[in-house]
C-alpha cells in the first residue's frame, strides 16, 4: 500500500460498468427472447447458464420452510436483529404529505404515495448475501410497497441459497422466483406468463445485470447502478493501526477493484498502517483479491492540515467514511460529502453493512455528492394537487394568462379564460 | 378528435425521445470537443449553430439590468407573485435530519445537505420559458444550493431573451451563460474556463439536450428526461364541454405529439366536447401543432361505469389529470397515479403550469406509477451516520462477525473483532 503526501487535488477514477459492445448485443438480445417466449426463456437460459432444469420458476412454501427449518438459529436471531434495526432506522424516513390552504378557498398540497410493486435481484453463487434481502426488502416495506418481489439465479439443483431463502421469510416475502441475469431483470421489467412486472427493481448485481437495468430503465424505475466498492479512513494518532488495517482490509476484500484509502497527518500511523495492511493480507481466505484491490485501488496520504484531509475526504465523496479521530463527531460535521460516516473507533464499517441499520446500499464513483443511500424515499412517489377555488381563478386568472401569453402559449390563456366565457353571457 | 366506447385495457403508447445513432454520435462528438477545447468549442458552436459571434459567454450584470428596465411591469408582477407562491409550496419540502440514540450510547442518523452546485437549461428561441426559470432554479434555492447557473443559448445578436434575464433576475440569480444544445450540457457537466462544472443539471431541451443529458449522466446528476406533454381529464355532466376542450387544446398546442385524453361516462358530453375541440382548434395561433397533436394522439373514452374511469386513469398515469366532476375531490383520493391532479372546475392546467405553485417540471409517458414532480428532494442528498459506543460494539461484535462469515466476508468479521485484539492482550 502506497504513501503519498497529499499536495493540491486527488485525481480521482471513475470505475463505471459500462461492458462491452458484445455484452450490450447479448443483453438486448436477451430481454427480447424474455419478452418474446416469457417462462420459456427464463427455463432455456436458466439451463444453459445456472445448468438448472426447472419445472417451475416460483420457488415453493415449501422450499423456504426447509431452508428456515435447517437454518442456524443463532443466524436466524441475528437476521432478525439486524431487520428489526433496519427497520427503526427506515421508519424515520417516512414521508407525509401536505397540504397549503390560503384564504381564498384555493390549496395546494402533496400527497405521498407508495409505488405498488418493487422487484429486487439478488446475485446468486458466492455472492448471495442475505444482508442485501434486508437492506433492499426492508425500505420498500417502510415505504408501503404491496408488491415485494425476490428474484435470484438458481444453483445446478435449481434452489435458492437458504440464507437468502430466510432474510426473505423473516421479512414476510413469499413471492420469489429462481431467474438470474439479464434475462431476471427483463422479466421483472415485462413480466412472463409466471411473473407479473414490477414498477422498480433494486439491487445489485453482475456487468449483464447492470446492462439490463440500465436497458430496461424508463419503462420501469431502477436503484442506481453501483461501482465498486469504497472506503476512505481519517485517523489521527489516537486510533490503533492494526484496526484502520482491517477495516481498510474488509473493504478490499469485496473485489479487486474496491478502493480503499487512508487519510492521516502522522507518517508514523501512515507507516504502521501500511506494516499491518501487509502482514494481515497473509492470513484472509480472499487474500488475492484483496491483495489486488490494495495493490491498484489502495493510498495513504498523509497530508500537513486537518483541513487538507477533510478537503480531500470531501472531494473523494467516498461511499463509506470511517473518523477515527479523538474529535470525530465533531470533525464528521464537516464532511459534506460521503455515502455513510461511521463515527469512532468502534464503529467499523461492517456495523454498519449488516447491523447498525442503516442501509448499505449507498453511492459509490464519488456520486455522494449528488446522490444518497437507498432509502424508503427510492419506494414512494408524490403527485401535487392544485385546487381553485373560484375566487381564487377570478383573483389570478388575469395574470395566468398573461404570463402563458408571454411565452407564446394562447391556447393556455384561453384555457384559464375559458371559466368566464359563460359567465360573461349571463352577466 | 376520436370517440371510443372504453373496454379493458388502454394500449399506451410510450414515446421515448431516443434519438437516431447519427444524433447521439453527434452528441458524442460535441461532448468531446467541449472537454478539449473549452470556451473555443462553445464559441464555435454558437456561431455555427446560433448565427452569433460571442465575445464572451457570461451574461453581464448590463444585460440583465436592461432587460428588466424595459419589461412590462404587470409581467414583472406577474413572474414575482409566480415565485412567491412556488416557493411557499415547495418550503414543504424541506427535509430534516434525524437521530435514533439507543440505551447503549450508540447512535444511527441521517444528515440532509444540499447539493453544492446545480445548472439549469433554458432552451431558446420560440421556446424561451420564464416559467421554466422559475420552476427549476427554486427547488434548488429552497433545498440550499449554493451555486445555481443557468445556461440557454444565445439568439443571433448573442442575447438571452428578456423574459429569461427577468425570471433570474427576480430569483437573484447572477451567473447565466450563453450556450445551447450538447455543448451547454457538456460545458456544465465538465466545465470550461469560463464555467466552473456543477453536480447536478435539469431542465428541458431538444432531442440533442436530451441525449447530452443522457451521455453526462453519473459523472453529473441529471433529472429525468421528459416525454411530450399528456392530460387526461375526468368530467361528468356538471362540467362544461367548451372548458374542457379549451384545457385538452391548451396541452395540445405544446407538441404534435402531446396527448389529450377525456374519460367521461357521457356521451352527450363526449360528443359536445369534440365539437368544441373542432371548433376552438380554428382559432388557436398554433392549430397546426394542436391539430397533429388532438388528430394523433387525443382521445375521448367513455365507460359505463366511475370504476373504469377510474381505472383508466391510473393505468395512464397521466402527467396531468384534471377532475371536473361534481365530487371532484373524492374523486381525486382514488387516484393513485398521477403527477400532478387538478381539482374542480376552476383549477385548470395553467393555474399550476404557471401560478398555483406546485411544480411544473412532471412525470410524462406513465412513469408517474414510480416518479414524481421535480421537487426539494432533487436536490439535497442524505449522509447516513453510525455511531457505536463500546457497549454497543461489545454486545453486538458476535452477531455482526457471524453474519459477515455467512456471506464468505472474513475480513468484515475479522474487522469487527480487530477492537478486542488489544482488549484481549490487556485483560
């Protein structure tokens, strides 16, 4: 792991998934086969992908019984904690509507509404992780969604991981279907004969997957399009090198390209933190890919302020910013960029991926800037209501049409006027 | 304009502003050039495109001043009543942080920031819309934006439109550009000498703005691209068929391809309000536009029953529907999907295109199923924090590292622990 003095401006990468032309080719080609022939070619590629022969796509009652029946029960416990935190955090998300009267009888309001059905993928194979059934199921549900779908690749004997299988029955979904790739999204966006669409699907998932969400979009809503993985650590002399290592670590582990980044003023921390990162690497089960992501994507910079390391923690926009500083909290309010902060030292980034309850679905490629994690805002829509009172159209109807007629619209003058047509007759 | 008896499902036609490979290469190229060259490629552009030989690109504080001197004091009135009324509505839309303690000293919140910067396109020419300014720079100033710039490409004496300068004016903004098409899109999204990039672009704007919008999309935030115009409007015999064909042609006259839709359950008044179509449509400035628009893509439907215009309705989920019945407002609570609803007789579309204070800026082509009017929340974003305290972590630790080692993470679990390892050499 490098260190470098941080002088000026970070050249920050963007690590877009942007596939290939081919790839593009065989995902449109896909979504047509699905909208063409619907269940039968989910079957075709789930054979000719996940090698499963399914005689049905909707996984049973009774297959997520038996997952929940042989399942850990002190896992089953923890699933059901981490829900229950996830959803105390998400109900402080809710949104009301409201409503302005004014005097002359007119109002103005907006009212929430929750979208009727939602649709989340969830990767199969080594990637199938029951964390993100919850961060995804749990917003929709706070929000109000009726519809709540779970789709996912089967394995070679065509069932779903138990683990998988579970976060969903202790979430009371029942409706999953056994579909992976390209050709999941296309039936969720267009529906089959076995699957009804959905409004918006959510969740993560492989180049095809991404490929397809972005094809599908505008007919149905997505969640954004996530790169890979991020963490920036600010620490000061007070933090332990070994713990920054391990947690610069269990971001690297995620995949070769996941980026993780130390800021400090000590060289000594600098120095400690590289030795650690090092001798730790040895020991994990996903050391090469670790090894890689701290290899391209890994920096310590060591800069001369406090104020030039929050400048660059603020210009990286990291998804996830860990403080471990004696004055965190107070240093955290003047990060105005970052997915999550996770605030003094015992609150490693995985409380936070699995426990906390926040979501950890959360902007990446310095999108924090602009966007946010997902949240039970991404489930509901709002639609405004204008009513006018006569009064109200008597007071304004002048000056509305003036203003349409400034912008060459008479049709919409006419329209606001048309209330005094008649009127005008009678009087 | 067509009558139909309404019998299951509408066919919806969505018209998606997908432009030809010729147009986005185009686009590309513009995009590219910009980055390269900067202020020269915008200069050149404008030339080439907008017949005008700039000096420099930035609005002076003259030109602005000028053009309020000599604008119609009434629409002066007019623009700031406008204002005052779609600020006080979209104050609503504030939102506020929030913090869950918990007995162990441990903590979740979320942290509400606006966005930094956001850049707002006015189109040009025939299409110069003040109301425009007004809906799109005001979300962001009551979100908090700090730097709001709006960009709109010259006419041929190298001048914005006066109408434009003045809704700025009014709104206190001061930083406008001259530059149309993809290269005012590229110039915001990537920055030039004279134009510091921002973080988010909206507005409207031709097929060319639509696909350069597309193109910068995750490297900047964009808000959504907008299809042609729609009304549906929902009468019974209480409403008056000239006012309701006067609304249908004021969509109308916006594009060949807006739609104009009527659900009645009368066909006495179906029938009025075409004859009323025909026979205002003769005297609109824009009746050739309209003409298209009613002949294409307008349709009167009348059911047997409330139930199916009801129905209907929510399956179009049109971006405005006006409800002229004599229970208009109960009416409206059956509504789920739409963007904006316009309530009674006097609430015609103009009052909130222009006046009533909710947003203009709507969902078109159905997607009002899973989005909404441009609004406050488009432009802030919401940091999630963590903060555990020893307690919590020590009460949690085994649960958070058990769940990381049930997805294959190691180096999460070990991340978590990593606080015990000198805890455990000390004790």
């Amino acid at each position: 792991m490098n260190i470098e003095r941080l002088t000026g401006e970070l050249s920050i990468r963007r690590q877009l998934a942007d596939g290939t032309a081919t790839q593009l080719e065989a995902v449109k080609q896909i979504i047509q086969q699905v909208k063409i022939e619907g269940d039968a070619a989910l079957m075709h590629f789930a054979k000719k992908w996940d090698r499963a022969e399914l005689s049905s796509l909707r996984v049973t009652k009774e297959e997520i019984e038996e997952a929940a029946g042989r399942f850990d029960p002190r896992l089953l416990g923890d699933l059901t904690e981490a829900a229950n935190n996830i959803r105390s955090y998400h109900e402080g998300q809710k949104q009301q509507g409201y409503r302005h009267d004014r005097e002359d009888g007119s109002y103005v309001a907006q009212r929430v509404t929750a979208i009727e059905s939602a649709g989340l993928y969830v990767p199969g194979g080594t990637a199938a992780y029951p964390s993100s059934v919850l961060m995804n199921v749990i917003p929709a549900q706070v929000a109000g969604v009726e519809r709540i779908v779970v789709i996912s690749p089967p394995d070679s004997e065509g069932k779903l991981s138990d683990g998988v299988l579970v976060a969903a029955h202790i979430l009371g979904i029942e409706e999953l279907y056994k579909s992976g790739g390209a050709q999941a999204i296309a039936a969720l966006a267009y529906g089959t004969e076995s699957i009804e669409p959905v409004d918006k699907i959510t969740g993560p998932g492989n180049i095809f997957v991404a490929l397809a969400k972005r094809e599908v979009n505008g007919d149905v809503a997505i969640d954004m399009i996530a790169g890979p993985s991020e963490i920036a650590i600010i620490a000061d002399e007070s933090a332990y090198a070994d713990e920054i290592a391990a947690d610069l670590l269990s971001q690297a582990e995620h995949d070769p390209l996941a980026s993780a980044v130390l800021l400090t003023e000590s060289l000594e921390m600098a120095e400690q933190v590289q030795a650690q990162v090092a001798k730790q690497l040895k020991t994990l089960p996903r050391a090469d890919i670790a090894t890689a992501s701290i290899r391209d994507h890994g920096m310590i910079y060591v800069a001369d302020t406090r104020a030039e390391l929050i400048r660059a923690a603020n210009q990286l926009a990291p998804e996830h910013l860990e403080i471990m500083t004696s004055d965190a909290e107070r240093l955290s309010e003047e990060i105005r960029h970052a997915g999550a902060i996770f605030i003094g030292r015992y609150s490693s980034e995985p409380v936070g991926d699995y426990f906390a309850g926040t979501n950890h679905v959360l902007p990446t490629n310095s999108t924090a800037r602009f966007s946010s994690a997902l949240s039970v805002y991404d489930f509901v829509k709002r639609t405004s209501i204008v009513h006018y009172s006569e009064q109200a159209w008597r007071n304004n109807q002048e000056k509305i049409a003036r203003l349409a007629r400034l912008e060459g619209l008479e049709a919409h003058a006419r329209a606001v006027e048309s209330r005094a047509w008649k009127k005008e007759n009678q009087s």
